[in-house]
C-alpha cells in the first residue's frame, strides 16, 4: 500500500512540475513578443493610397457609413459539398456536366473533382481589434458572412477581370486556408486579411476539404496531400487570364501549404497528375508517352525507370485534363508566375519542405516563410509525426538560400496557440502589407507615377 502511494505521490509530483514548467514557457510567450524578418528592399517605397495605413482601396470594398466594411470575395472550392445539391451525393458529384467514363476516372486518380466558383459578401465591422477574425452573429463586433452565390467559370473570370481594371493595384492575392477550417470561414479570413493589412487587389479565397473538425486532424492530413490539383488548375487558368502586369500573390497557411506547395510542383513538373513525385527518369518516360499516345501508368517506377504498374485511361484524356502540367516548369518559364508565395507556419516536415522549396524557387519572385518559437499547434503537430519538426517551428532552424524567414515570438489574446499569427499579429499583417503593397522604385522619375 505504501509502495502505490509513493508511486501516486511520484506521478503527482510530475504532472504539477511538467504543469509549472508549461505555465513558465507559456508566460514568458507572453512577456516576450516580437517580430524579426526582412522587409522588402528599401528602395521600394509606398505611393499615393497604398501608403495609407488601414484602409484599402480593392474595388472589391465597399463601405456601410461609420459601421462595416464590404468585401465581395471570390472563392473557389473543390469541395464536393459545395457542388451537390440535394438530390447529388459525393459519390455522383464527378459525373456532373455529362463527363465520360474515362473522363470521370482521371479525376478520381488524380482526385481532382470539378471545381465550384463564386463570390461571397463578408461584413467586417470596425468595431473589434484589428486582427480579431470572429464569424457570428453581432453585426457590431463579428464578420458576417452572406450566402455564397455560384457562378459559371467564364462569368467568374469575367467579373475578376472587371476587378482588376478597376483596381488600382494590379495584384491577385489567392489564400489557402489550414487545417479545421469550413468554408465559410475561409472566405471570413480572406475578408479579414484583406481589411487588415490592407490589401488592395482582388482577393481569391481557394478551399480544399477539410473536415473543419479538430478530430479530423489525420483526415484532413490525407485531403490535403491528394486534393491539389484544383489549386494548382486555379493559379495556372490566373496566370494564362491576365496580362503579365498582374502580380500574382499566394499566401498558404498550416497544413494549406501541403496543398500549396503541391500544387506548384505538379506545375513545375516535379509531381506527375497521380500525386506521384517524379525524377528525370520518370519524366523522360512520361513524355514518350505523351508523344506516342498511350495509356498513363499508374504506380511509381522502379530503379530504372520502368514503370512497373498497370495501364491506366488514355494519355490524351490526362493532357486533356492536366494542360497546365510542367507548364511552369524552369525550362518553359522566362519570368516567375508567382510574385510572392508567402508559407505561414506550415506543417510540413523540414525535409519535405526544402526539397519542395528546391523544386519550386524558380516559380516565385520572393518566397517568405513565416516561423514561430511559440506555436503550440505545431509543436502537437510534431508529437504527432513522431518528433519531425515542422518547417513552421522556429526550432527547425530552416536557412534556406532565397527564402525571406519572418520570425514571431509570443501569443497573444488573440491567437493563444500562437498558430494563426500570419491574420492575428498586427506586426506580422504590417510585414505583409509591406510585401503585397504595390511599390515603384525612387529611381524612376516622379512623373511616370503621376495621374
């Protein structure tokens, strides 16, 4: 009897220590904050507008007198509820538009389900912190989110294109939520982000499929590593639409960056339409089999490059589908498509995450990365796969050549876990504000800008 109470006492005595020690950690998170991390070249400075702190000029804004800001977002989703109606089941949602057999199984090898389009009204009102991103009902002090209104694809790049040549700024910024988030709330966020920074272009919410659940963590995990290919068909159909002067802009939070940074390297050529990683081998094997028309092998090759799988639906059914496969590859591209690609706390393995960055530096003018010492949801994260660090954690000492590297310390009100610093930390929306603004350089004459 003894013995078990020593050993109870033990245990307590543990748990109060491990407790103390996390209150210590998480208080001094509080005590310590900041941010550190290059701006943008101090030879670009702000014009007219875009230098007025707090509001934004998209014309995707409009304002209720003394009360809310308006935000018309665009949004694109690949969630399947988000296509069927009542009478449409997730298994049926594939064989919408009167698509063939064969058509109807590339998208579900290459799990890529069509994509709904549309615009959503969000109401962010003035009267809350900025940063704060609460959706509920007070129009007071919460975003309010309107019912989503859908729209063909032709009319959605219709309407984008009538944005931009409104805008002053000629920036696309396409957000790509984390993990636990619905759609509603991803659309909420860009809203937010858009307010905050501000942001003066046209704003693209893309919503993968999560499960919007903290339960469903594994789950999302497996969405958001096969479900990428209606991001990576977004940005190439932003690129091919819109004249070279619009920038194009990416922000990925969490576990989004998985799809992200997928979706670029299917566009470079570095993962084939299966989600397979590939290699010049693989490549060159791909491409003869492009030329000659044949089926498309389903599997991964082996030693030397020999695929070692079945055959799978007609090759021209994938270059139908897939068009814009390795079209940002680096031999295909003069100028990077992207202008920033901005990676906030990624959950993402620090291996994983180098060797995509290597395979897709060339696509993006600037990358920035985002880290944190104090981001609790990433430290969970790399107790789930087994101690890995995330690319996101500060911890990972991530130093790779080209990659701009924001550095946050400490929580606040706002974001306890220290994970959704990118929306919630007013230094941080400032760094972005900086790198998305648009800029002209103090060596062109005056008079180019003047209206």
């Amino acid at each position: 009897m003894n013995g078990i109470f020593r050993y109870a006492k033990g245990v307590a005595a543990s748990l109060i220590i491990a407790a103390v020690g996390f209150a210590g950690n998480y208080a001094q998170s509080w005590l310590f904050r900041g941010v550190e991390g290059p701006l943008p070249r101090s030879t670009a400075v702000l014009s007219g507008n875009f230098a007025l702190s707090g509001h934004s000029s998209s014309p995707q804004r409009s304002t209720i007198p003394a009360r809310a800001a308006e935000w018309r977002i665009a949004f694109v989703t690949n969630r399947l509820d988000a296509v069927a109606d009542s009478a449409t089941t997730a298994s049926t949602a594939t064989s919408l538009n009167g698509r063939t057999l064969s058509e109807q199984t590339v998208d579900a090898i290459c799990a890529m389900p069509p994509s709904t389009h549309g615009f959503s009204e969000v109401t962010v009102p003035f009267r809350r912190r900025r940063g704060e991103c609460v959706v509920g009902a007070s129009a007071e002090s919460q975003l309010q989110v309107r019912p989503l209104k859908r729209r063909g694809k032709a009319d959605f790049y219709s309407s984008l294109q009538t944005a931009i040549d409104e805008a002053e700024s000629k920036d696309i910024l396409v957000f790509v939520h984390g993990f636990n988030v619905s759609l509603d709330n991803a659309i909420a966020r860009a809203a937010q982000l858009a307010e905050d920074m501000p942001f003066h272009g046209v704003v693209i919410a893309f919503s993968w499929q999560s499960h919007a659940k903290t339960t469903e963590y594994l789950s999302d995990e497996r969405l958001a590593e096969r479900y990428f290919w209606n991001l990576a068909e977004l940005l190439a159909e932003l690129r091919n639409q819109f004249d070279d002067s619009v920038r194009l802009n990416v922000l990925a939070h969490s576990m989004g960056n998985r799809v992200a940074l997928r979706a670029i390297s299917a566009l470079t050529g570095n993962i084939d339409p299966t989600g397979q990683p590939t290699d010049r081998l693989q490549l060159a094997s791909l491409n003869r089999r492009f030329a000659a028309g044949q089926g498309f092998p389903l599997g991964r090759s082996d030693a030397d490059g020999r695929f070692n799988s079945v055959v799978g639906p007609r090759m021209q059914d994938f270059q139908t589908r897939f068009p814009a496969w390795r079209s940002w590859s680096a031999d295909r591209t003069e100028t990077s498509p992207i202008s920033n690609l901005i990676l906030a706390a990624p959950d993402v393995a620090q291996s994983e995450f180098k060797t995509f960055i290597n395979h897709i530096r060339h696509a993006a003018s600037n990358i920035v990365l985002i880290t944190s010492d104090t981001d609790y949801a990433l430290k969970a994260s790399r107790k789930i796969h087994n101690g890995r660090y995330r690319a996101g954690d500060s911890q990972a000492a991530l130093n790779i050549e080209g990659v701009n590297t924001i550095r946050v310390t400490g929580v606040h009100s706002l974001d306890h876990l220290g994970h959704s610093h990118y929306g919630s930390n007013v230094q941080v929306l400032d760094r972005l504000a900086a790198y998305l603004r648009p800029t002209f350089d103090v060596s062109q004459s005056m008079s180019a800008f003047a209206r």
